[in-house]
C-alpha cells in the first residue's frame, strides 16, 4: 500500500516513553486507520521498555473500530513535528508556507542520517574515578563556584533508583583538594553511592542555598542526551554537528551525555538558546530528551559504576570553541548558498538563459522597477503591461510573452481597480480574450509590511502558473527608512523570494524624488536610498516633457486633419483621391477647404469632433521612457502621450527634440527670467493664434459677424463681451467690413481686393 507519508519512518522522531496513554492509544488509532498493522505499532512501542507488554498492541488493535472523527496520521505528522521533523520537498511547487511565515533561516540540517556512520567509544584503560571527577570539575566550574551532586537515592514503585535532593554547599576548588587527599576513595569527598544506580552532578554553578532554577548562578551549559539511539550514533551526530561541547559522559545506559556550552546571560536567554539548539538537534536526529531543558539538571557523574558499567568522560572541548561560534557555523551551513564552480566546468556548455518576458528589456524571474512623479500614469502603465503580458502583445512598443499575471493593488478600491481595467482594455481597442490571465489582489486597507506580505503572497501564487507579479506601489508596504540602504536592501530581498518562490518576474512601482528630475540620470530619480537603482534587473523610469506651443498647434493640426480624412474616406472618398493632394493631408487650413467644398452637409458633425479632438490634444501630458538595464543594452529613449487612460508610442518623432522638466543647464534665475519672459510671449502670440482660428471656423471657414464669434466663445464655456470681441479685431489686424454685412476680415485681404 502506498502512503503518502511514510508514518513508520515519521515514527523515529516520537519516543513512546514521553506519551501518556491517551497519546500511545491515539498513535495506534492513527496506524490502523492509514492502513498500517498492529506489528508496525508493537515494533514501535517496545522503545518504550518501562511499559512495554508484551502483546497490549495486538489486543487493543482490535479493539479501535470506525468513527465519525477518526484519528488519522495527521496525528502522527504533527507529534513528528513538534519532536523536530520537517517536511523538505524536492521542488517549490510542493511547499505550501504557512498564512503567517516569513520566510528566513534555513532547515538547519547538517546531519544526513542515511549516510553518517557510528563513532565507538571507548571505555578509559585506566581507570582512575579521581581523575574522572577531577577533569569533570576543572572542566566545567570555576574554583569558587559552588557545585551540586547526589549520591543518595530511592526506590520508586517499579524498583527504578532515583536521586534525592542532594548537596550543594561544597565549591569546586574544595571538591578537588578533597579528591586529591582521599586515596582514591572518592566515597570521602562525596558520600557512598548504589552501584545499582550510580551518581549524579549538576553542569551549572549554584548559589549554596539550593538546587532549583532560581540557585543557578551561571547559565554557562545545557544538557543534550537522546537515549532512543546507538551510543556510536548519538556520538557521531554529536560531533558531526560541531556542537560546543565542553565535556561529554557515558551515562553506563542507553545515553550519552554532552555537557553543551550555551553562555546565556540570564535564564530567559538560557531558554531561547536550548530551544534553538534542541530544535537543531531534532532536525539532525537526535530525539531529545525535553525533560532535560532545566539550567539546574542533573547529568551522570563520571568516575562511578552503575550496574556493572562505568560512568566515564569520552572527550572534552569538543566541536566549535563557543555558542557564538558554534551558532554562526549553524546559520552558514544552512545559507542556501550556491557552491563556488569553475568556469572550465560549464564554458562549453553555458546553462540556458531565463526567457524574455519583456523582450529586450526583462527576463522571466526578474525584477523590474518602475518610477515616475504623481500623475505619470504609473498604475495605468502597469494595467497596460498586465493586459500586454495577458494578451502576449506590445507594450510601449517592446513584445511581451504572453503568460498569467497578477496584479497586486494597494492604493485602488476594488470597484475602481476593476473599472480601469475595463477602461484600458477598451481604449486599447482590445476585446478581452485572456482577461482569465489577470488575476488582481486588492488589498487596499489591508496591506501589511513586505517581510510579512511576501510569504502571504507566495502562498496564494503558489501553483497558479503566473509569470510575472506587480506590486504597484510599494510606498503601501514599504518597511524601514526608505533612505537606509541597509534597511531597503533588507526590503527589496523580500521581492527577491517572492520571484525565487514563484520563477515569476517581479514588477514593482516606486515614486521620484522631490525637486526637478529632467537633469538626472534616470537610475538617480527614484526616491530614497541608492539600493532602488542598484536592486532591479530593470530600471523603466518616466520623466514628463515640456510641450511647447508649437509642439501643440502642430499636435492639434494633426487632430483636425484625421478627423476631415476620416469624413472624406467615408463620405467622398473620390473626391480625396482627385483632389486632395498629400500637402492638403497635412493642413488643417487645406482640408478644412476641400471639405467645406466637398461635404457641406457634413460640416456641423465635423466641428463637433474636432472640438472635442482639441480638447483631448489639451489636456494630454508627454513622457520620455529612459532605463538602466542589467540582461539587455540599453535602448533608446521612448517618447509617449498619456491620453487618459492609455499610454501611446510617439511614433511621428513630434516628441524626439523635446527636453524634460528641468533638463537645460542655464542657472536657477535665468531659467525663472526666461521662463517668465516666454510665457508672456506664448500668452501674445496664443491669444492672437486663438483669435485667428475663431474667425477662421467659427461660420465654418466664411467672414463671421461678432455675434458669431462671441457664439464660439460661449459654446466653450468662455463668455466674452462685444466690446472686449471689438478691441481683439483692432489689435490683432482684423477690420469690420460693411459691405458683406458687418463681416469680419483681415485688413490686408480688404486691400487686397
């Protein structure tokens, strides 16, 4: 039969004599009910010799009948776990993390039991019990320190010797020089002992006034024995662990015991410290006595007999020299960290790259960031790269890999992240044939801190297939001072496990500095510590352009000219293609013309479309895309519009010449003087430019009246007086001609005719 764990196996980590009843019954439950047999329970239980009967197993097992709640081996796995089992998969996809784990540290697996092999000890050839204890003390305990030990014992029910209380009042300086006048008799210096039970000492130094936790004066040692194993085992692992151990004693039974340096200041961090160190036991194989944790336990005294066998010291000073050495060996060991290999080794046969996600520009399993001011449009270029990913199309003109992608927001309600999904997908003119590829986390007023989010987060992913993960923005889930590198270099690892957990690339989105950016670099805009620039396979960085007049008139033009062509392919396209020449195509004034010629009857709905194109030409901002890439070369700058809700790629070149926000080098006041001097210009030459096309369009390209372009005026919203519309045709060369009925027309045309 197969299981999916091992029970029997999962069974070497419970020792049978440390379970009450209920827990022995409740694993032989478990046993039948994953389809085990009354033998593997029985084979199980002889470890327990205290309780053992012969034949219990067998009668109970029949007795365990079906149940509404059956114990089953969950039980089992969990009793494994708390004695130090842990689950190592062999692949990502098999680990599910906790809803509360971080991820950090290591298995702390040193030990591969299925290889190790027993170290035998040795029982001294000389055997001289002062020695034993003399070595023992001068080992353990300072000349002053006062030092516990029993020799008396009693008998419980079941004949088993036990100790007393015992003495403490003696130092170890004392102890010694009474060993060494006692003639070997060290029944003088310590008292007479049972060589049915042996002796005991304490490893801690006490206060003289008693042997609990509170007389403890020094919380120097910890007691490791695990007496469920071959001694050669026990010493193997032991050694094999490095463990700092200052002396190590064959207790004449099932056990060793090793006397471990743990250099606690107090009784707190004495805890702290065993509890890390019989974790790591656990996990190498050693099932640890729990009992044994106290700072002022009893260990068997060296240099007694118990039952025919002695007590003696194998070795001292063993493994690293101290906790603090021993704990960062642990904590290197288990770094996770690739060996070192030689580049002879893979030159001819070089491992394959990861694929491209954003072609030119990221690989899947990266990590991209993104950065820009307030109101760049950054979430909307993030929704933009989702759909791209989702749809495998373009993005800002680079191809992306089509795959699942999900979307982490943290700043958008879920109604209104949902909505501009919907938003951007329509006004890219795509139809929503993969949205089942987005997946989007709304945790808007949910949010936790990174460290804790990105286990949450690989938790959810894990088996869903995503090839990329945004996180957008990361101020919400920020930890620590941003300007810290040490701080943020902790931080952005957390982006780091996420795409190691997941082999998902990684897109985050941060915000620029304060202050002008347009003459920096664009790794050098984001805000806070340098780590943002340095951190990222990918560096995409949004910096605005200064759109000038012209650069609007010009985009404007372009606006009015599509919308007259698009009437002409639909209503006259004959006409377009006799009369209109590619000049024409280009002129507002030209194809105005043709078509005032051409569609008369079309004209109203015309001018409707094209007041509503100006406005979009208005309020659209433009953009330079720069990056600093770390798999790919650079690419060239790429100029866009954000025209709500969508980014476009400006492929005319309008935006090629145009320098961002702060780029020119002149001083701060000739930049404020300039800037003053040619807004003042722009607002001249805007009115008049603005006047002129009033007069222009306004009667659909004949001389208007003044009433018809004080009509203009108040269809936009700007209501303008007669007079003030009087004194606009005297400056700006206009003239009011009597002759075709108060019209209104440039001084020079009158002239003319």
């Amino acid at each position: 039969m197969e299981h999916k764990l091992d029970l029997i196996a999962l069974l070497g980590y419970v020792d049978p004599s440390y379970l009450n009843y209920q827990e022995w019954v409740n694993v032989g439950m478990a046993l039948k009910y994953e389809g085990y047999t009354a033998s593997d329970w029985d084979e199980w239980s002889r470890r327990d010799g205290g309780r053992y009967r012969p034949g219990e197993c067998f009668k109970k097992w029949t007795s365990f009948e079906g149940s509404g709640s059956p114990v089953t081996g969950a039980t089992i796995t969990q009793m494994a776990k708390d004695n130090g089992w842990m689950p190592r998969s062999m692949g990502r996809e098999d680990r599910e993390l906790g809803w509360d784990d971080e991820i950090s540290g290591g298995d702390y697996v040193v030990v591969d039991r299925n290889w190790i092999e027993g170290k035998e000890i040795h029982e001294p050839k000389d055997w001289n019990p002062v020695q034993q204890l003399t070595k023992y003390l001068q080992t353990l305990f300072e000349p002053a320190e006062n030092v516990g030990y029993v020799t008396d014992t009693w008998q419980n029910d079941e004949g088993k010797y036990l100790p007393t209380k015992g003495a403490s009042d003696r130092t170890a300086g004392e102890l010694i020089e009474l060993l060494h006048l006692c003639e070997g008799d060290i029944g003088k210096v310590f008292g007479d002992y049972k060589p049915e039970a042996g002796a005991w000492i304490r490893f801690n130094p006490l206060d003289g006034k008693g042997v609990k936790n509170d007389n403890v004066t020094e919380f120097r040692y910890a007691l490791v024995e695990s007496d469920t194993m071959d001694i050669e085992k026990q010493n193997a692992i032991m050694r094999e662990l490095e463990l700092p151990i200052a002396a190590m004693v064959y207790s004449g039974g099932k056990s060793l015991h090793a006397i471990v340096r743990v250099e606690a200041s107090n009784y707190d961090e004495y805890r702290k410290r065993v509890d890390y160190l019989y974790n790591v036991c656990k996990k190498n194989g050693l099932a640890i006595d729990n009992q044994n944790r106290n700072p002022s336990r009893l260990s068997r005294m060296p240099g007694v007999e118990r039952n025919g066998k002695k007590q003696f010291i194998i070795d001292t000073n063993i493994g690293k020299a101290n906790w603090a050495e021993w704990h960062e060996w642990i904590e290197g060991v288990n770094d996770d960290l690739p060996d070192p290999e030689s580049l002879d080794e893979t030159w001819d046969n070089m491992p394959v790259l990861a694929p491209p996600l954003i072609h030119g520009v990221l690989r899947q399993g990266h990590k991209m960031l993104m950065a820009g001011p307030s109101k760049a449009g950054k979430s909307f270029t993030l929704i933009e790269l989702s759909i791209a990913i989702a749809e495998g199309d373009k993005w800002l003109g680079w191809q992306c890999t089509q795959g699942k992608v999900l979307y982490v927001n943290l700043e958008l309600d879920r109604a209104s992240c949902l909505h501009r999904f919907k938003d951007v997908y329509q006004a890219l003119g795509m139809s929503g044939h993969n949205i089942s590829k987005i997946d989007i986390w709304n945790l808007r007023g949910k949010s936790v801190p990174m460290d804790k989010l990105a286990p949450k987060l690989i938790r959810r992913a894990a088996k869903k297939g995503y090839i990329a993960v945004i996180i957008d923005p990361i101020y919400k889930v920020l930890t620590g001072d941003e300007n810290s590198a040490d701080q943020m270099a902790h931080f952005t690892n957390q982006f780091d496990k996420i795409a190691t957990e997941l082999g998902a690339s990684v897109i985050y989105c941060h915000h620029h500095s304060k202050g002008s950016q347009g003459g920096k670099k664009s790794m050098d805009r984001a805000s806070g510590s340098g780590v943002f620039a340095r951190d990222p396979d990918a560096l995409i960085d949004l910096v605005e352009l200064d759109i000038t007049e012209a650069l609007l008139k010009q985009e404007e033009n372009k606006a009015v000219c599509k919308i007259y062509q698009q009437y002409f392919e639909k209503y006259n396209p004959a006409y377009l293609k006799e009369h209109v020449s590619q000049d024409d195509l280009l002129s507002a004034k030209a194809i105005e013309d043709h078509a005032k010629r051409a569609m008369p009857d079309q004209m109203g709905n015309a001018w409707e479309e094209i007041k509503q194109a100006l406005q979009s030409v208005r309020i659209r901002s433009a953009w330079r895309v720069e990056g600093t890439l770390r798999e790919y070369p650079k690419f060239a700058p790429v100029n866009m519009w954000f025209q709500y809700p969508i980014h476009k790629v400006d492929d005319s070149g309008s935006l090629k010449d145009i320098e961002p926000e702060g780029e020119s080098s002149a001083p701060a006041w000739k930049k404020a003087t300039d800037k003053r001097s040619s807004k003042a210009k722009e607002e001249r030459r805007s009115k008049a430019e603005e006047f002129e096309d009033v007069v222009s369009n306004c009667n659909f390209g004949e001389p208007p009246t003044v009433l018809d372009v004080i009509a203009w005026y108040g269809s936009t919203g700007k209501e303008v007086a007669e007079r003030t519309v009087r004194d606009w045709i005297k400056k700006y060369g206009y003239e009011i001609d009597r002759s075709i009925g108060f019209r209104i027309v440039k001084k020079e045309e009158q002239e003319d005719e």
